[in-house]
C-alpha cells in the first residue's frame, strides 16, 4: 500500500511516500527527483544563460553553424531552456534520474509560467527572468523550511 503524506504544500510540493521502509522523495510529482537536484539545475541554467549569445528559443541545441544537434553533443552551442536543462541534468545524474530532474524542471517551470513556457515560445528576457523567479522561490522555501 502507497501513502501519500504532504510534508509541505508550497507551488512545489514535497511529498514522501513510503513503500514499507523505503521512502522516496518527489518534488512535484517526480519520482526521486529532490529540490535541491532542480535548484541546482536552475542555477546552471541561469550561468549559461547569463550571456545571451548561450541562449536559442528553439531548437533544442544548435551548433557553430546554426545546425540543430542533440543538447549533449561536444558542437552544441547554443540551447534552449529545455535543451540546457536535459545538458546539465546528464552531466550531474545517470538514468533515469537526469531525465527525471529535467523534466521536473521544466514541469515547474510551466506551471510558474502560467502555462506559457510550452505553449508559447518566450523571449530570452522572459525565460531568463522565469528562471531566476523559480530560484528565488525555492531558495525562499528552503529558508522558510529551516525557519519555522
């Protein structure tokens, strides 16, 4: 038997679900995909995307000629958001969790955009300012977490 107990209700909730006694973390519904993995995906998004010449709306991943290349190419130069975030998830965690992490990710970051990151395409100014509000909000829970 699954149970669900809500450690927390914030935008990104943490849940525990306890299978006999192994527990597993989730954040925002992702299976063992932990806060801190995400947070610290954010912020090396948001170091590669500091200079705007990193950064394309789509496709995923271009290369030096403006030719689209899988995110984890060694060509890849420039990245969307969803293609930064499947680079860096698969430089830090083996699969399935790297696909579990960005995905959560990106998960997070549509419902902090109302809905707009994946059915709009945004602007750099947009999505750079989505990211550094996302960090910002899990920094804010993290701080409010330790500070009851």
């Amino acid at each position: 038997m699954i149970t669900k107990t809500l450690v927390k209700s914030t935008l990104a909730d943490r849940v525990v679900i306890s299978r006999g006694r192994f527990p597993q973390v989730m954040f925002y519904d992702w299976r063992d995909v932990e806060k801190a993995q995400v947070l610290n995906l954010l912020k090396q998004v948001r170091e590669l995307f500091l200079d705007q010449a990193n950064w394309v709306g789509w496709p995923i991943a271009i290369d030096r000629f403006d030719k689209e290349v899988s995110p984890h190419s060694i060509e890849a130069r420039r990245f969307s958001l969803m293609g930064a975030c499947e680079k860096f998830s698969a430089l830090v965690h083996s699969a399935p969790l790297c696909d579990f992490v960005s995905c959560a990710t990106k998960d997070y970051l549509d419902d902090l955009s109302n809905n707009k990151l994946f059915k709009e395409e945004l602007s750099y100014t947009d999505e750079f300012a989505l990211i550094s509000l996302a960090i910002e909000e899990l920094e804010r829970e993290e701080v409010n977490a330790n500070n009851p």
